[in-house]
C-alpha cells in the first residue's frame, strides 16, 4: 500500500471516529468528564451577563427554585413511598397571587440536585451527544431549558405553583415522580382558585390514587422530557411507557442518575454522570438524531 492510499485511509478512520464519538460515548466507552466545563457552568456569567456586567441569573444555573423557599426558613427532611433512602425535601412555599392577598401556598416533596451535581450532568449529556465539540454552547442552552421547564426542581410529591399565562394567578399543577398527574379527589389540572390545606395533605398523601399523567406528552422534570424524546434515545432499549409506567420509568431514570452520581467509588467519567432523561431533552434539544 502507498503512502498516499495509507494517509488517505487514515483520514477516513479518523472521520469515522469522530462521527461516532458520541455512539461510543452513550455505550460506555467514555472520557474522564471534562471538569474546565463544568467549573465554567458554576460560575454565573457563564449564562449571559447583563450591560452593568452582573450575571443575568444571579444563581446561575439553580435559578428558579422558588419552592425551597419554604415559610418556616428551611425545609424539613421527609420521605415518601418507593424513594426510600433519598434525601427527600417538603417544603411549604408561598406564592403571590392577585387573587388571594396573601398568596398561595402549597406543599411539595423534591429531591433537587446539589449545583455542582446539576453541572456534570449537563456537562455529561452534552459530551454524549456532541461529542467533543460544541459543550460548552450546548451545555447553556441546556441549562437555560432547565432553568425555563423547572429551575432544576424534582418533585416526588405535591403541588407546584405556575404563573403560566404571566398575569400574576397561580395555576396548581399534582406531582408523582416529576410528572404532573391527576388524583382522585385531587384539584383540576392547571387548578386557579383557591385550596386549602386539606388539599395539600392530599397531594403529599402516599396512598391517594394516582389516576393518570395530566398530558399525553407528558413532560418529566427537571428538563421537560416527553415520553416520544425518551423512546427517540432508548431505541430498541426503551420501555412501555404508556399510561402510569411512564412514572415508573421516570422515577428509575432518575434515582439511578442520582445514585451513581453520588457514589464516590465511581471514576469521575461521563458515565458516572449519565442523566438519560437530560440525554433525551438534550438529543432533542440539539436537533440531533440518537444513534440506533
């Protein structure tokens, strides 16, 4: 074989290589977690500053978590039927609401990943599906689709306070596993009137009856994945996610997302902090088909 043919064939490779970095990446093969972005994303500025030169988001990439504002100053540790183990938050938080001089409030059970876990998980999902070009881009305009769908909160339980439509009325949204939902007895999706405390007791209540996801769609936390993005990644691999499995899938995603990101026996590498969910949203996100 000449030098030419030889050189020619090796550029072939390497292209090929490239392109498949991210396949490579999604079935294990991975790198060390490139730590310069990730330090990058817990910096404020990193997401857009403003002409006085103050961060956009003064809390970077956790902005948005209004519910761990809870009324009594802190929320309290709990626990909560099949999340055994987690170190699960309730918190009682108060909304305004130009209904209710007092505002609203709600109860809801979340289980929020630490700021420096948020950022490898962005980090990872970016270099799994770009590869090693373009994370640091990518890995922003994820964070903002965070901060937009859910400002990184989880909640297992409870009711989350939405001012939708931006007129200052509260809509109430039920929680199960990071996906809105119905319960019997339970208030109306998109609920704008007013509720009492028996209706919080009801949605943190383990045993009320979960009647089905509120949507089709139905978009899971804390990234806004639907479950057509979840089948698109997983292939051949993804599960029946129809009806309430859907939250049964959510729910295994996530603890095992959370579980091996906080095992320090694991390698600092992008699989350790492989979110499938975040993966999924970033897939779509990017506009990029998921290998087969």
């Amino acid at each position: 074989m000449s030098e030419n043919i030889r050189s020619a064939h090796q550029v072939i490779l390497l292209v090929l290589l490239l392109f498949s970095y991210p396949a490579l990446i999604a079935k294990g093969q991975e790198p060390a977690l490139p730590m310069d972005h990730v330090n990058a994303l817990l910096d404020p500025k990193t997401l857009g500053v403003k002409s006085n030169g103050s961060p956009i988001y003064s809390k970077g990439i956790i902005a948005g978590r209004y519910m761990e504002a809870d009324t009594q100053g802190h929320c309290a540790d709990t626990s909560f039927s099949k999340w055994e183990g987690f170190p699960l938050k309730r918190c009682t938080y108060r909304q305004a609401d130009s209904n209710a001089s007092s505002g609203k409030k709600a109860t809801v059970i979340m289980l929020n990943p630490e700021k420096e876990l948020l950022a490898k998980w962005l980090v990872a999902s970016c270099v799994i599906v770009k590869g090693s070009t373009g994370i640091k881009s990518c890995a922003i305009k994820l964070a903002k689709a965070v901060i937009n769908a859910s400002g990184s909160q989880f909640p297992v339980a409870g009711i989350v306070l939405e001012d939708m439509n931006g007129n200052n009325v509260q809509e109430a949204y039920t929680f199960r596993d990071g996906v809105t939902v119905k319960l019997q007895d339970g208030l109306a999706v998109g609920f704008t009137g007013m509720f009492d405390e028996s209706a919080n007791k009801l949605a943190v209540e383990p045993g009320t009856v979960v009647l089905s996801t509120a949507s089709q769609k139905g978009p899971a936390r804390i990234q806004s994945t639907s479950r057509q993005m979840y089948r698109d990644y997983m292939g051949s691999a993804a599960k029946d996610v129809t009806g309430l499995k859907w939250l049964e899938e959510v729910r295994a995603l996530y603890q095992n997302a959370w579980k091996r990101g906080h095992d320090s026996s694991l390698p600092e590498t992008v699989e350790k902090y492989r979110n499938d969910l975040l993966v999924a949203k970033c897939y779509a996100l990017m506009g990029i088909q998921p290998p087969g």
